[in-house]
C-alpha cells in the first residue's frame, strides 16, 4: 500500500472518494468538499488548506482523510486559542498546524474513511501512522482530529493520541422501533410547565403573522436563496464575525445534494425575513446556521429547534444535532452528549502540560455533563 497527500479533491475521482465508508454524510461527500474548495470557502485566504490523504492499495483507493494545514483557529469549535497564545509567549510557533475536521462544522462522523471491502483495523492504523508522518514531516506544531465518532476516537488513543472531552445538546427519537407519532405526542412526554413553555413560544410566532416553510435545497428559487445567504450572512456581521460560506456555495451545494438539504424559511408580508440551513443523511439532522432580517419574537427557537424537531418525527431521522453550544436547548428536549476530539502535539514539555490540562478538563466536563441532566424537560420515570 501506498499514501499520497493531495491539495484538492480535483486530483481523485468523485466516485473513488464516494466508494469509501463515511462518506454518506453530506459533510464528507465529494459534493460538499469540493464545493468548499471550488468557492473559495477554504484556501489560503481563509487559513485551511487541504491536504488530503489518501492510501491505495495499488490502483485501488481503500482509505482517505480530510486534513488541513490551518494557519489560524477559525472555522474548527475546539478552542485551543489559549494554547497558541501559551506558544507564542514561550517564543515558539503554534502555527501551522494540522487539522482533520470539516470546515466550520462541529458534526460528529467518521475522519477515517474507509472502502467497504478493506480491512477496516488495518486500514485505520495505516490511515493514523500516515497523518502523524505527515505532520513531523511538515514540522507543524501539533495535529488534531475534530468531532470524530466513538470507533475512530478508539484508534487514535490507541496510537497515543491526547483525548479531549466537549458537550453539545441532540435531540434523540424514542429507541429501538418507537417513534414519536408527531409534535403533540413528543410534549406528551414533557412535564407540565416545559409542555407550555413551548406551547406558549410556538404560539407567540403564529401570532406575529410569521409562517414557514420547509424546503429542500432544490426547491429554492434563485431569490430565496439570495434571501437565506443574506440572513446567513446577517448573523456573524452582527457577532463581529466573517461569512465564509458564499452565495455560490448554497446554489452548487442545493443542486448536489438536493435532498440533504433542508432551509426552514420564515415569511413575513410575503418577504423572506428568516431562514435557517439545515442538512440530513440517512438518520440525523444537523442544524447550521441561522439569520434573520428583522427581530420576531420566539422565531429563533421556532426555525431552529421545533421545526427541524417536526422534520425529524415526520420523516423518522433518530437524531438531531442542532450544533454547537447552548444550555438553552435542553428545555427543549436537546440533551447534552459528549463531543470528543484527539490531539498529537509535538513539543514533549507542552505535550506533558496539555495532557495534564486534558485529564483535569475531562474530569470537569464529565460532572458538567452529569449536572446538566438533572435539568431534562422530560418526566422522570419511576
């Protein structure tokens, strides 16, 4: 077998990339990276850098990873800004770095994609061993994988890699083959006051004369994307942040990947005056982003919390990811679920002080998470 590192998914075949386990997600398909790559989301402009790997097997390509070369922190919702600023004062460089992530998306999924037929164990140490022999080769300062899922977090502490334990908030189905019949049957599992909590916020929209529609990303016009770009792009000129997404992007991404793409549009007066960008793969729906032109009451919790919490029991996904951050969301049925992300860090002294730091903020995240769920909405059951 073989590696290469590659700096656009132009040098790989579409279907070679999608042939490869993980890839499902939309936020892993050939579709969505390249999409990235081809609208200047990602490039040196923006400080990531593709620097993909890929392992073949002969002519065969049995494995990949999605790697960047960062020159910055932006874009990947595990902070390590403290940790490049403990760099720069001890007069060394934090960046570049590598990271293996999907860009300004904190989605779990798999990072080690890998053809069906293949050994999976073998392929994934082969996959890792290749990451940390490119990372000493380009002298970065360290290499982190971002959100992987359980099995791949597995291998890389397997191979020496720091653990980091986050929390985000997602909403589950009911297990096994339940489902909730619809939104009046999942609040029947709410207590009292958190069932009219929620009542009384759905109302409040209606009675603003807002409605909304669900659409998938071919069913928008042109102009209602212009529209949902606009409210995108509202949201971090308001945080004093920078839209990296463009127009261009949403239009090729609705074309590409029509039914994983789902706009929640709110219209006011016949004007689109809200929307937020959702996408889906077979069982889970991932909130995005949101924006709005103008201030409506309770219309952020009902674009992106109940509207996609109806998509998702209409259409039977198990799981909704709204994103990142929020206690807020678990009076709405959004539990809080451990995030993980692992870290190969070069310098031996800061490697030693950043797995002291790691174990201490594990055992903290831990009674967090544990604390967090004494405020369930849900009733306790006996």
């Amino acid at each position: 077998m073989h590696s290469i590192i590659i700096g656009s998914l132009k040098e790989v075949s579409r279907d070679a990339w999608n042939s490869l386990q993980g890839t499902q997600s939309p936020f892993l398909c050939y579709e969505f990276l390249r999409a990235l790559e081809d609208h200047h989301c990602v490039g040196p402009a923006r400080g990531w850098l593709p620097q993909h790997i890929l392992l073949y097997d002969k002519q065969t390509l049995v494995g990949a990873v999605p790697q960047y070369l960062k020159t910055n922190s932006y874009g990947e919702l595990v902070f390590d800004w403290a940790w490049a600023e403990a760099y720069e004062r001890s007069g060394l460089d934090y960046y570049p770095k590598l990271v293996v992530a999907i860009p300004y998306t904190p989605a779990t999924g798999p990072r080690l994609l890998i053809a069906p037929q293949a050994g999976r164990e073998k392929i994934a140490r082969q996959l890792i061993q290749c990451a940390l022999d490119h990372a000493r080769q380009q002298n970065v300062s360290s290499l982190h994988w971002l959100f992987p899922h359980a099995e791949d977090m597995q291998h890389l502490t397997e191979q020496g890699l720091l653990p980091r334990l986050g929390c985000q908030f997602h909403w589950h189905n009911l297990p096994g083959e339940q489902h909730y019949r619809d939104f009046e049957d999942y609040l029947g599992y709410f207590t009292a006051k958190k069932r009219k909590q929620i009542r009384r916020e759905r109302r409040a929209v209606r009675e603003t004369g807002v409605t909304v529609k669900r659409l998938h990303g071919e069913e928008l016009n042109d102009a209602q994307w212009r529209a949902v770009h606009r409210h995108y792009s509202s949201t971090f000129a308001r945080l004093g942040g920078f839209a990296t997404l463009s127009l261009d992007f949403f239009l090729e991404v609705s074309r590409t990947l029509p039914q994983q793409l789902i706009v929640m549009l709110a219209e006011h007066n016949r004007q689109c005056v809200a929307s937020a960008i959702c996408f889906r793969d077979h069982d889970t729906l991932y909130g995005r982003h949101w924006g709005c032109d103008a201030h409506f009451d309770k219309l952020h919790f009902e674009l992106c919390y109940y509207q996609g919490l109806e998509y998702c029991i209409e259409h039977r996904l198990q799981r909704f990811d709204p994103g990142a951050q929020g206690e807020h969301k678990i009076s709405r049925g959004f539990l809080p679920t451990p995030t993980w992300s692992a870290h190969w860090i070069a310098e031996p002294r800061f490697r030693a002080a950043i797995a002291d730091f790691l174990q201490r903020e594990i055992q903290g995240m831990e009674r967090y998470i544990a604390s967090l769920k004494a405020h369930s909405p849900f009733k306790r059951v006996d």
